[in-house]
C-alpha cells in the first residue's frame, strides 16, 4: 500500500491491505499501518502476509481493537513461509468475528486464539501448501460452515476434523452419543487431489448425533477419494448431497450395493446431474435462490411433475468454486 494512506484516518472501508515486500519499501506504508484505520468496519483482506520478514512486524498489528470487523481475509502469498505459523498466532483478530478466510498458509495447525472466537460462524482454508492433515476444527463448536480447498498433501481425514485427541477417540468407543461440530450446517471439499481415505474409525450404531445440523455435503475435484464416511451420510437433517469430477466416488456409489448407502439423501448430484430415483426423472430438488434469479421453468422432460418436489430456499449466494461471499453481518 503506498505511503500516506495511514492519514486517511476515517476511512470506513478497505477491501484488500497489500503487504509489500522490501523491494518496495521505500514506497509502501508498513502494515503497522493498519493501526490507524480504527474506523474500519465489515470485511478486511490483508494479503502478502508472506512477505513478512519476521514475526515482530506482526504483533505490532492490534486487529482485536478493530470491532466492527466481522470478516476477516488473511493470505500468506510471498517469498517467507518459514514463520507463518508464528505470524498468524501474532495476527489476534477481534473476538466477535464471524467469517475467517485463511489463504496459502505454509503452517500446519491452527493458532490457539480459533477457540477464543465463540461467534465464528465460517471458516475458508485454501491453499495450504505444506498441510498433510486437517486442523482440529472441531475444537470451534460455533462453525456452521466449513470450506476446504487446494490442500493437495492431505490423504487422509479422520478424528482430527472433529477436534478429537487420541484420549478422545477411546472416550468416545464407549460413549452412547457424541455431538460433533453441533452447529455446522454446510461442509464442503474442494480440489483434494491426493484425498484418499475419510474414516472416523467407528462407524457403531450407538454414534447417531454426529453432525446433527449438517444440510449440505459437497465433494468436488477429489479424484481418488474412495468413500464417505457413514457418520456422515447418517447426518439426521442431511439434505444435499453433491459429488462433482470425483471418479472413483461417483463409480462407487452409482453402482452396485453402495447405492443404499446415500439413497435416503432427498437431493443427491453427481457430476453436476440429479440422479434418477425410482423410475422418475427427477424426485426432488432444491432451489438455492440468488437475487438474480427472476423466473424458473420446469424442462419439458419432467413429464407432468409427476412425483416431483420443488423446494424454494432464499439462502446466501456461493461463488462459482463454492466458497461463501464476504457478507457476513450480525443477526
């Protein structure tokens, strides 16, 4: 960002803070700047966060003063990735946040400050270059969305997404019933290339409450994952299932036993197409409103509706890969 525009101390708004590497020094105001726009308010995107040299430059930054910011973007493109997790531990957002994005992040694990935000309601993570396993997100009781994308070393999901320890895991072999993520309502799985396994490892019967809100499930672009995992498709309130360019999951849910697995599902979408279910051409469908849309036709090739449902839903817009828009606001 060029120098000077610290004085713009009224400013209301600043959708993208570029952190400039020592190149351009001399000409950019340092990220110690962000001090001064105390007025900021809805969404803030700071990026470049790599080209921070060392750690000290990012506890000067006090973003748990800036209360009016419910949305937080924060990308760690640039040359130095050998302290991000110590930056991102530094970089202490507000408390009362509710939508985090976390963008090529060379770190491993979350900061211990996730937990101490008990209003955060979605969480972006994208483009983690180095991870080889998911951070313990279940340890945020308050998501009620989760996006995953570009995570390409990760091939196997297990306890760590519920935020469960190994003490955790024995406690829970024994325990009648276990409330995971107990708010979440949207899980979604992008662009996984290495994705080979998903297993919470037991799958008993007694296990019944594990994502109890979850509505929606999609998987797209993971090419080798095998199967999902039954605690998942038992999801009591489970109503959209999508799988999209993931060729063995799809082979293996559209053919033979597995089927009966997903079939209770009321919307299942494989490769973009609602599948057929019991002879009729479409059975059910939900329609995800955006402001745009004036007016909806049935195709012809729905003979007379016959055993159809149309469900009309206004609910926020997703971008076209899927990840929520930056309109997170107070209820």
């Amino acid at each position: 960002m060029p120098k000077g525009i610290e004085k713009l101390t009224c400013l209301r708004t600043l959708r993208e803070f570029y952190v400039s590497g020592s190149d351009f020094s001399s000409k950019a105001c340092s990220i110690e700047c962000l001090n001064q726009f105390c007025h900021l308010e809805g969404y803030l995107g700071i990026k470049g966060l790599g080209n921070l040299a060392n750690v000290s430059e990012a506890r000067r930054i006090q973003l748990t003063n800036d209360k009016n910011i419910y949305n937080l973007s924060l990308d760690f493109s640039g040359p130095y990735s050998v302290n991000n997790e110590a930056i991102l531990k530094a970089l202490q957002p507000p408390l009362n946040l509710l939508q985090l994005r976390i963008s090529k992040y060379a770190g491993t694990v979350l900061p211990t400050w996730m937990t101490s935000i008990t209003n955060l309601r979605r969480i972006c993570l994208v483009e983690w270059i180095n991870c080889q396993q998911l951070p313990s997100l279940g340890k945020v009781s308050s998501l009620e969305s989760i996006y995953i994308r570009g995570m390409k070393s990760v091939k196997r999901v297990g306890n760590e997404l519920l935020g469960l320890e190994n003490d955790d895991i024995t406690w829970l072999s024994s325990s009648l019933s276990f409330t995971a993520l107990p708010k979440l309502k949207s899980l979604k799985f992008y662009e996984m290339e290495e994705w080979e396994g998903w297993d919470f490892g037991n799958e008993d019967d007694n296990i019944t409450i594990m994502f109890s809100y979850l509505r929606l499930l999609e998987i797209r672009n993971c090419p080798k994952l095998k199967v999902l995992p039954k605690q998942i498709l038992r999801a009591p309130r489970l109503e959209v299932l999508s799988i999209d360019q993931c060729t063995i999951l799809r082979d293996h849910y559209k053919k033979g036993t597995s089927w009966s697995n997903i079939s209770h599902i009321p919307n299942i979408k494989i490769d973009g197409q609602y599948v057929q279910r019991d002879g009729i051409e479409l059975s059910g469908m939900d329609m995800y409103l955006t402001p745009e849309i004036r007016r909806a036709e049935l195709s012809s090739s729905v003979s007379h509706g016959f055993g159809l449902n149309l469900h009309f839903r206004c609910v926020k817009w997703y971008q076209s890969r899927g990840e929520p828009v930056n309109d997170v606001r107070r209820r």
